[in-house]
C-alpha cells in the first residue's frame, strides 16, 4: 500500500523534475551561444580590416575620417609582461596593461607585478620630489604610501626628518628617527644615528641614542657607536669654541675626555688636546697630548706637546723634549719657534754660551730675525766679546734706529774704550744714538746696562691701567676739610699710524669720584662781629645786623665722574698730545668740558715742552663742584675753571749740573666767581751724583714765586674757595732719584723742604657786588711765614712679564696750615710681555695729578 503511494507521488513529481532539468539544460545552451557570439564579435573587433588605413601614431583612420587606439588583439601573457618589467620598460608595460583592461573587461594582471609597478610610479614621484627639494609631495607619498619608505631607501626618511628640522617640527623629526632605529638592521640604524648627530642638539640626539641600549649589538658596532658618539661631542664642542662660548666648550670636552681616556681613541684625544690649547686649558692640553702620542706617535702630538709647555714656561720639559725627539721635529715649525724662544730664555737666564749655541742652529735652518740677532750680541757681549757685539749692534742701529740697539752699541764701544768713535757715530747716525750719549752727562745710564739689555719698549703695547687714589686734606670745617676719592680706568694702545719713527697712541681714562667732607658739620656758635667765620660766611650769608644765625645746611658727600680722551703723536724729537675730556656732577647738572694741547721738543742737551689747557680746579667742594646757596636754595656759585698755558724745560750744564724751570699763566673763573688771574714762576738747579743702583740720584736748590690779583679763599657769594695769595715767595732744597732699571721693581722719589712767605690781601664779602651786608664789607688779610715740606714716592712690581702692581704716596704740609696726604693703588696689564724688568715707561703717566 505504500509502495502505492510512493509510486504515485514520484508520477505527479517527475514532469516538474523534468520540466526543471530541461530549463537548466536551454540556460546553459543560451550562455554558451552568447558566449560564442561575443568571441565572434571580438574576433570581428579586433580583426577590422576592411576599408581602413593605420596612421603614423598606431591609430587608424575610419571613412568618417575619425581615429581610435589600436587595442591588442589578445590577452598579453604574465611571462611577456614581466619581462617588459625586467627590463625596464615601465612605460610600455603600463601603457600595454591599461590598454588590455580596456579590451578585456575582468581581465587583470599579475597582483605583485601591478603592485611592483605601482611602486615604480610612487618611487619616480617622489625621487623627482626629493631632486625638487619639494617636502610636501615627499610627505604626502610618505604617508599614503609608507610601504614604499623602507629600510632599503632610509635616506627618503632622512630626507623627511631633515625638513621637519628646518620647520622647527623636532617632535616630528624625532619620530622619524625611532621609526627607522626600531625597524631596520644595524647599518641603516648607525646611518640614521649619524644623521641625527649632525643636525640634532645634544639633548634631542640624547633621547635617540638611548635606544642602541635595547638593540644586541657586536663589539664592533658597539665601538662604532661609541666613535660616532665621541665625534659628535667633539664637533659640538668645537662649534661652541668658535662661538666664544667658552663654558659650553669646556663642558661638552669634559665629558668627552671622560669617554676617551676609556677607549684611548688617539686622533680624538689629539683632536680634543688642541682644543683645550685653545682654550688655553695648557695642563689639561699636556695631559692628553701625551696620552694621544702614547697610543700613537705623531709630528702633531709632539708639537702640541712643545706648544705647550712653551706656554706653561716649562722650558726645561721643552728642551727635553726636542732633545728626546730632535729626529722627528728637526726642521718643523715647532722646532725653529721654540729656538728662537729657549734662546731667550737662555739669555735671561745668564747662559749666554747656551743661547749662542741654540741661535747657531737655528741660523742654520732659517736666516735670523732682527730681534734674535739682537739676542746674538747681547750673549756676545756678556761673554765680553765688544767687537762683535759692537758690530752687530751697529748693523742692527742701521735698520732700525731703535733705543735698544742704541743701548747696546753704546755700552759695547763703552766697554772697549772707544769713547770717540761712540761719539763719532752719535753724531754721524743721530736719533736714539746720539740722544743717549747726549743723557749720559746727566743721567748714569751704565746702570742700565743689565735691565735694558734685553728690553723691548712697551710704549709698543696696548695696556690697561686699573688704579684707586684718594687725597685726604685738613682744613676749617667742613668747607676746606675734604677727602676725595677716584676710581680710574686709563687704557693706551698704538694708533693705527704707527710706524718705525714715530709712536702714535690713543688714550682713554674714565675717572669716577667720591667727596666726602668728613665732619660735615658747621659751627654751633658764631660772634656777630666776626662773618668771616667759616659757618656763618657762606653762600649770600645772613644780615650782619641780625641778632640769630640760621645755620646752613651742607650736603656732606658728592659724587661725579671725569672722562678724557686722547691722542700722541711721538717722533723722534717732538710728541703732540691733545686730550679732551669732561667733568660731569649730576647734583648740580654741571657738566664742564676739559681741554688739554701740549707741545715737546727734546734735542742732545735740553727739553721743553709747551701747554694749553682748560681743566677745573679741585681745591675744595665749591672751586671743583659748586654750591647752591644754603640761605636763598637758588643761587648756584663756584666750579672753578682754569684757563691757562705752561711752559717747562731744563737744560743740560757742564759738570753734570743741570738747569730746570716753568712758568704757569691762568685765568680762574667759575659759576658766579670774580675772575682771578694767576701766575708762577719756578726754576731749580740740579747736581747729578753718580751713584751706583740708581738710573739717577739729583739734588740742588730751587726757588717759586706765585700770585693771584685777587684773594679768592672764601665761601660767599663771589669767591671760589681756592688758595690764591697775592704773594707767595718759596725757596729751598729738592731731591730727586730713581733706581736701577735692572730688577723687577722700581722706586722713583721726589721730596723738598723749604720756607714760604705768603701774603693774602683783604677780600670784599661778595666781590661781585651781588649781596648788600650791613657792616664790615672785607675779609681781613693776613701775612704768615711757614716751614713746609712735601715727599712724593713711588714704585712699580713686575708680577710677570704682563702685568704690574705700582703705588704712589704723597705728604704735604703747606698752603698756610693745610695738610694733605694721598696715595695710588693700581695695575698695569700690557697685552704683550715686556719681560720681567721693569723700566720707567711702567709708572702711569698721570701719576696723583687726577687728584690735582
């Protein structure tokens, strides 16, 4: 009964069964006839040949006269495609792969050979961009298409860290460099590290450079980081040195002195040893000079070497060096200086066979300079060789007319007793010759025979004088009682005009200054009958007729600065100076201009020297700065200004007697001050004795007479508060000496004892007629008779061939009771060494006069 049923449904199922199989059977037929017709038709496409004619660009030309691309007529294989590829043709490949897309729809190529071209195109692109130097087009395919920047082309990222550099982008720059350090081998890494360390700072380089921790590394690469790591401080360091930026270049070599004392690497310690020369760290220069040398000889570290011990003054290690290495450095550089220098030093030192020898071998390598030969005779003639000495001198006279070739041939014929023929050439050769011998009538200038020897004059060098001075003088009260303090800074350089006859300089001092009054304090008590009392008469000063004195007020200190410049033409038998300078004391708003032209002609046997000038008058607070007028507050009075010229001179007697004098010619006048004029007179007459370890010792009488028109020593309105008697007669004894110049300290003295008569005439209370008092209108005169005495000595200390210490102090007990006392305190430092003897062109040439 089921096998019925089953029966019977199979029947009724079996036409649609069929029904279906045979609908499948006509789609499949249809598909493959369609199939066929379209290979027909592309067969008929690609096969057109009737009626059509190719053109000259691989098209064809219809009956319309319309063209169109010529399609291949079949699928192109891979093996055809890759090996346009292989050979280059990356254009016909593309242009064939488009075209075939075009003529066969769902037709593609081989995947990798697509991408492969694919980054042809992006690698053209952007080699043209980088070429172009065009970063934008570089980043755009740099981050569209990161595949394309690998390992094998690290310079394209490079490239791309480079510009965010230059666009200040670091944090960009530096994610650029982690990319490459953390994905490629060991030599694109150091590649990448050695490009970071030429454009990063020390600190950016630092935060890469850490990663060559993470990485596992061979001794090899590890010493290859370690040298990359040591250029890289040496180049910052040697960049910081040419920047002057001496503190970073010390501390970059520092620390990379602590990594090659490690790895002993002999060209950087080389390297880092002359930049410690540079920065004339010389010790820390020595030290690895000879650790570079030790690890690997060289010409170079041995001239490092020598250079610096030259500039230690080891001279000793010097000699024994070239001693122990005179095969390698005979005939270098370092070799013929360091002669030439040992020599010297040989000739200070005494050893003046020794200094023969070393300039015998020098002259055998190169012809001797001037200043060697020079050495050459003063070696000669210590070993009392006058003759050659002699000649030498006087070859070396005729080149250069110079005091020190003068010095030498002077005391080489002085030696050999050939008197007229030293004053023969005197004559005949003239200048610093016959100068000298001129001199010698007056000054023992054969004591300077060990000093000047081996002098070079150092009115050649640039030179700073740094110096503190102070002037302390007793007087009434607080007017005419002061001290006064200066601060100065002086430098002196040759002038661009310099040449061998003439010593042009520039000069400069900046002079600030403090005046105290001490005391400050006036008078608590005052008798009505006596207004010249100092308390009571000054400014417009009160009625005479008033029975209460309001006391003035004073200012007790005061501050100022003074500057000057200046210019000195000095030829061989005159020198024109001219200064200009200015007083500025801001209380007042005082600012007065200083003028200073002199004159000077010295020949064989005289000297004088003419000046003008315009310069204040530092007596008291009122005659150099002013005062307003404690009664009124609006009157200003004082700041005395001189206006004058002087003439001095000396000239030179026989039996070693000299005569010296000058005259002084001025007109005082200052803010509300009656004009004064003002005269003096001096002359002197001078023994010299001849005295051995003095360069001079002179002493004699002297006389001085001096007056003003006009009794200008008081503090009312019209006076100046200056010591100007109307009579002044002075007459006493002076001495004068200065030591040898053969030591490395210098003592020069001046002192004179005398007695003065002095004279001041009475004095209106207000000269100008400005104020109207009721009594008595003058100031009483007065005539007094006095000892007085003043002694002025100085001195100068080489503390080494550059730099110099001097002192000065004065006392003086004159003026009508008045006492003052002053002292200098300063340094010298001369740009260029002048030896270790001193010699009088050290004293400073203003000596106390900015007190004065």
């Amino acid at each position: 009964m089921m096998f019925r049923y089953w029966i019977f449904i199979s029947m009724l199922f079996l036409p649609l069964a069929t029904s279906t199989s045979a609908m499948a059977s006509d789609e499949q037929t249809v598909q493959t006839k369609r199939d066929a017709v379209n290979t027909v038709e592309r067969k008929k496409q690609y096969n057109i040949q009737v009626q059509h004619k190719k053109n000259t660009a691989g098209e064809v030309t219809n009956a319309e006269g319309t063209s169109k691309k010529v399609l291949p007529t079949k699928v192109m294989s891979d093996d055809y495609l890759w090996g346009l590829y292989k050979s280059g043709q990356f254009t016909k490949l593309g242009k064939l792969i488009q075209q075939t897309k075009l003529s066969h729809p769902g037709w593609l190529p081989d995947a990798k050979l697509e991408r492969l071209l694919f980054e042809h195109k992006v690698i053209r692109r952007v080699s043209r961009a980088i070429k172009q130097q065009n970063f934008a087009i570089v980043l755009k395919n740099y981050q569209t298409q990161p595949g394309v920047f690998g390992c094998e082309r690290n310079q394209w990222r490079l490239f791309i860290a480079k510009a965010y550099l230059k666009r200040k982008k670091v944090d960009h720059a530096l994610d650029v460099y982690n990319q490459i350090l953390t994905s490629c081998d060991f030599t694109v890494r150091f590649e990448t590290l050695e490009h970071a360390a030429q454009y990063l700072s020390e600190s950016e380089f630092e935060i890469i450079f850490k990663q060559q921790k993470k990485w596992a590394l061979s001794s090899t690469e590890k010493k290859a980081l370690s040298q990359l790591n040591q250029r890289r401080l040496l180049r910052l360091a040697q960049q910081a040195n040419e920047k002057k930026d001496n503190v970073q270049a010390l501390r970059l070599a520092n620390k990379l002195s602590h990594l090659l004392m490690k790895t002993k690497e002999a060209p950087m310690l080389e390297a880092l040893a002359w930049l410690y020369f540079e920065q004339k760290k010389f010790t820390l220069a020595l030290k690895h000079f000879k650790v570079a040398y030790q690890q690997q000889p060289s010409k170079s570290a041995l001239e490092g070497m020598a250079y610096t011990y030259l500039q230690l003054e080891k001279y000793s290690e010097l000699e024994g060096l070239l001693d122990a290495y005179h095969g390698e450095v005979k005939g270098t550089g370092v070799f013929v200086n360091t002669l030439s220098v040992l020599a010297g030093q040989a000739l200070a030192d005494k050893n003046y066979e020794k200094t023969l020898l070393l300039l015998a071998e020098l002259k055998a390598l190169r012809a001797l300079q001037n200043s060697e030969l020079e050495m050459v005779a003063w070696a000669q003639y210590h070993l009392k060789q006058f003759s050659q000495a002699a000649a030498l001198f006087e070859q070396l006279y005729h080149i250069q007319p110079s005091l020190s070739y003068a010095q030498g041939l002077y005391f080489s014929l002085l030696q050999l007793g050939q008197q007229d023929k030293l004053a023969a050439l005197s004559q005949k050769l003239g200048g610093e010759l016959r100068r000298l011998v001129m001199l010698a009538k007056t000054n023992n200038l054969q004591t300077l025979e060990q000093s000047q020897a081996f002098a070079v004059s150092n009115d050649h060098s640039p030179k700073v004088h740094v110096t503190q001075m102070s002037r302390d003088r007793s007087g009434n009260f607080a007017l005419s009682r002061m001290n006064l303090q200066k601060r100065v800074l002086a430098f002196t350089m040759p002038s661009a005009l310099r040449n061998e006859k003439t010593k042009d300089k520039i000069l400069f001092q900046y002079e600030r200054f403090d005046m105290n009054l001490r005391d400050g304090a006036l008078p608590q008590a005052f008798a009505p009958n006596q207004p010249f009392n100092p308390g009571f008469a000054i400014g417009s000063m009160q009625d005479i007729g008033q029975s209460n004195y309001a006391l003035p007020v004073i200012q007790n200190k005061h501050h100022g600065y003074e500057w000057s410049l200046g210019y000195v033409y000095d030829a061989s038998d005159a020198t024109y100076q001219l200064q200009v300078g200015q007083l500025v004391y801001d209380a007042f708003n005082l600012s007065e201009l200083k003028v200073n032209a002199s004159y000077k002609h010295e020949d064989d046997n005289s000297m004088y020297r003419l000046a003008l000038y315009k310069k204040p008058l530092p007596s008291s607070l009122l005659s150099y700065l002013g005062l307003p007028d404690p009664y009124k507050g609006t009157e200003y009075w004082g700041a005395v200004s001189r206006y004058g010229g002087e003439a001095t001179g000396y000239m030179v007697l026989p039996n070693e007697w000299s005569l010296s004098g000058s005259v002084v010619a001025e007109s005082r006048s200052g803010e509300q001050v009656a004009t004064n004029e003002y005269v003096s007179v001096y002359t002197g007459l001078s023994y010299q004795f001849d005295l051995s370890n003095f360069l001079y010792f002179t002493a004699g009488p002297y006389m001085r007479w001096e007056h003003s028109t006009m009794n200008q020593n008081y503090y009312t309105i019209g006076h100046g508060g200056y010591f100007s008697p109307q009579f002044l007669w002075d007459k006493g004894l002076s001495l004068s000496f200065m030591t040898a110049t053969d030591k490395s300290w210098l003592v020069k003295t001046s002192a004179s004892v005398g007695h003065q008569n002095i004279r001041q005439d009475a004095s209106p209370y207000f000269p100008l007629g400005s104020v109207t008092v009721l009594n008595a209108a003058s100031y009483p005169s007065s005539v007094n008779a006095e000892l007085h005495y003043q002694l002025d000595i100085s001195g100068v200390f080489a503390v080494n061939e550059n730099l110099r210490v001097h002192a000065s102090f004065l006392r003086s007990s004159s003026n009508v009771g008045y006492n003052e006392s002053s002292y200098m305190l300063g340094l010298t430092y001369y740009f260029d060494q002048q030896g270790s003897h001193v010699s009088v062109d050290d004293f400073p040439a203003y000596g106390l006069s900015p007190l004065y």
